[in-house]
C-alpha cells in the first residue's frame, strides 16, 4: 500500500485553510447581522437586540459608588433639612393667621406637612435601597446561617416606617395603651406612643448595627442616626424648652429628619460596601482563626509525643515527628544479614492457624529464604577470596 506524500498539494492546502480561517470572523459577523435583520423582520420586532434583558444594566448599578455621588447625597439631604426648617421659620411664621390655612403645607405642626413627606420619601429609597443590598447579600459564600435575610425584615420596617411617616398612624397608641393599661404617662399620654415606637426603632437599630459593622462608615452614619432620634425624643419631652415652642418645634423636626436621613444614608454605605466585595473591588473582611502556643508545652514522652496547638475552638495534635529536629541524631546501626537471623526471621512462627501445630511455610517465604541463602553464600565466598 502506498502512502501520499506531502508536496505542493499540501501546501496549497494549507494557505486555503489558512485563509478561511481568516476571512471566518467578518464572514460570521455578516452572517449574524443578516440571520439577525431577518430574525427582527419575522418576529415584528421594534427594538433591536441591545434592548434585551441580558445586556441591560443590572438594578444593583443604582448602589452609589462614587464618593463624588455621595457626597453630593450628603450635601443634598442636609440642605433639603435646612430649606424645610428654614421656610418654616422665615415664611409661615411672619406671615397673618388668614394665609396659614393656604400655607398649611409648610406648617410642620399640622398633619400632611412637607417635612412628613421628605420623611416617607426618604424611608421609601431606605426601603429600595433594603433590597438591592439584599440582592448582592444572599449570595455571600460564608453566611452559613442565612443572616441576609435580615434585609427583607429591613425593607419592611423602611416601608412601615414610610407609611407611619406619611399618615402619622402611630398615634394610634396613645388611646390604645390608656385603654388597655388605664395609666396616663406625663399628661395626655402622648409618651406611649413614643416609647412603643423607640422600643421598636432600638431594636432595629441594633440588629443593623450587627449587620453593618464591616463598614466603618456605615456604622457612624448609624450612630447618628440614633443620637439624632434620641436628641427628638428629648426635644419633645424636655422641661425646658416648653416656653419656646418655634425652637421645639424646629429643633424636633431637625432631629427626625436627620435620623431617618443618616439611617438610609447609612445603609447606602453598606450596600456600597457589599457591592464592591461582591465585584472584587474591595477585600472581604473575614475573622482569621485564632492560634495560641500553650503556656507550658508537655515533655516528650518517647518518639510518639505529641503537643496540642489551639486553632479557633478546635485542638488540634501535631506529631513530634514533624517538628524540625533541633540536634542531629546518630544514624541507625545498619542491621548485618546472617544465616541465623534470616532462619529466626523467617521461621518465626505467628499466630497458628491450628491449635497443636506450627503453621507451616509459604511458597513465597521458601522462594525468599533460598533467595537469601544464596545472597548470603556470595557474600560468604567474596569474604574467603
């Protein structure tokens, strides 16, 4: 049989090929653009493929990212505060008793204010912001005990929040606990509702001062956030400024919308925070197992001691036979063969099969003693030469 053999033909060949392959990328791309031009012509389509759901921005993107971004959040919330108190204070407050009913949406003592609407709308994007952190967070490979759900708890708080906000349902409280307890506490009652409240708000503070602490500033934003509600509760209550009522007023708006401003703002830092973990961006932050050396190591007990190291909450037991040696031990006398010892070896009796007899020898261990026997007359015949 005869074999083809390479010449001009293969060569031609492989420039073919090699031009093929070539030509391949622009020729799929035309390829693609017309099974594409006839795809959109038969389904009716209007938009093209880059309005598929694939190569749109996920919904995570919205997370604030840059600290320009935040920065100008920051600055934004503080003026829209100020702005609120401010018309307050300037406008409705010099202005005659007719045109306050018509102004009514800048009193900040009358229900439906704008000041109660900044404080529904920012604990509506808290609510937002809740789940797009829940999004990236359930997906994190060391919370083995499903601490993200925490998150979907948050998001609801945000949205009952929102709403109580809006509609001031919390007074709802106030007659309740009079009923049920038949106690008035400072005056009218109007603390129960607070205390309810602030049991509640105290609660969800801590368990997201838990969740949020890998981020620093996540979690001075929070702290905030909770001295702004603490300084509410004691404008409205305090003794002393009961004469003043525009500072009280003023002073206890200020502080709840900055607590709820400095909550969100907060939880916009921590999703930044998961965010960039989740994209590699940023260096998870995880907790390093422990190692202490014990304070008086136990001697050595033979060449099987061994000593514990403390690794977490395990004990872990190291061999001494891995620990570098640290003096150099002799060598080991190398054992000399001889007739006597190999017959000792091999004829050593075990374990008898039957009870009354030795257990007689393998054809293995025959072949070996002979093999050994021979070894043993060479060496006997080289030692006389």
């Amino acid at each position: 049989m005869q074999f083809r053999q390479s010449g001009q033909g293969d060569e031609r060949r492989r420039r073919v090929f090699r031009d093929e392959r070539l030509a391949a990328p622009g020729r799929e791309a035309s390829e693609a653009d017309d099974s594409r031009q006839n795809r959109e012509d038969a389904d009716d389509r209007v938009y093209p493929d880059a309005a598929l759901a694939q190569r749109q921005t996920p919904i995570t993107s919205l997370l604030p990212q840059r600290a320009l971004t935040l920065v100008a959040l920051l600055l934004g919330g503080g003026f829209a505060i100020a702005g609120i108190e401010l018309l307050y204070a300037r406008l409705l407050v010099g202005l005659p008793e007719s045109l306050h009913a018509s102004l009514a949406v800048f009193d900040l003592t009358a229900r439906g204010n704008i000041a109660h609407w900044f404080a529904s709308l920012t604990l509506v994007i808290g609510a937002a912001t809740s789940m797009l952190v829940y999004l990236i967070r359930r997906h994190r490979l060391d919370d083995y005990r499903g601490r993200y759900r925490m998150w979907q708890w948050a998001t609801a708080c945000f949205m009952i929040g929102s709403f109580d906000a809006a509609t001031g349902a919390r007074a709802i409280f106030q007659p309740a606990m009079i009923q049920l307890t038949g106690t008035k506490l400072l005056g009218d009652g109007a603390v129960w509702s607070v205390l309810l409240t602030g049991i509640a708000v105290t609660t969800c503070l801590i368990r997201l001062a838990i969740e949020v602490k890998g981020s620093r500033l996540a979690a001075s934003f929070l702290g905030l956030a909770a001295g702004s509600y603490v300084g509410c509760v004691v404008t409205n209550f305090h003794p002393a400024l009961n004469a003043a009522e525009l500072a009280r007023v003023i002073a206890s708006s200020a502080t709840l919308l900055a607590g709820h401003f400095c909550l969100v703002y907060s939880v916009a830092l921590y999703g930044r925070h998961v965010y960039q973990e989740a994209q590699g961006t940023r260096r998870a932050g995880r907790t390093k197992p422990v190692v202490a050396e014990p304070s008086a190591p136990k001697k050595a007990r033979g060449p099987l001691s061994r000593r514990t190291e403390v690794v977490g909450s395990k004990n872990v037991r190291v061999d001494a036979a891995h620990e570098k040696p640290t003096t150099d031990s002799a060598p080991a006398a190398v054992p000399t063969i001889s007739k006597t010892s190999i017959q000792k070896t091999v004829s050593a009796p075990a374990e008898p099969a039957v009870v009354g007899g030795p257990r007689p020898m393998s054809k293995a261990e025959k072949r070996r003693l002979r093999k050994l026997q021979r070894r043993q007359d060479r060496q006997d015949d080289d030692s006389e030469d």
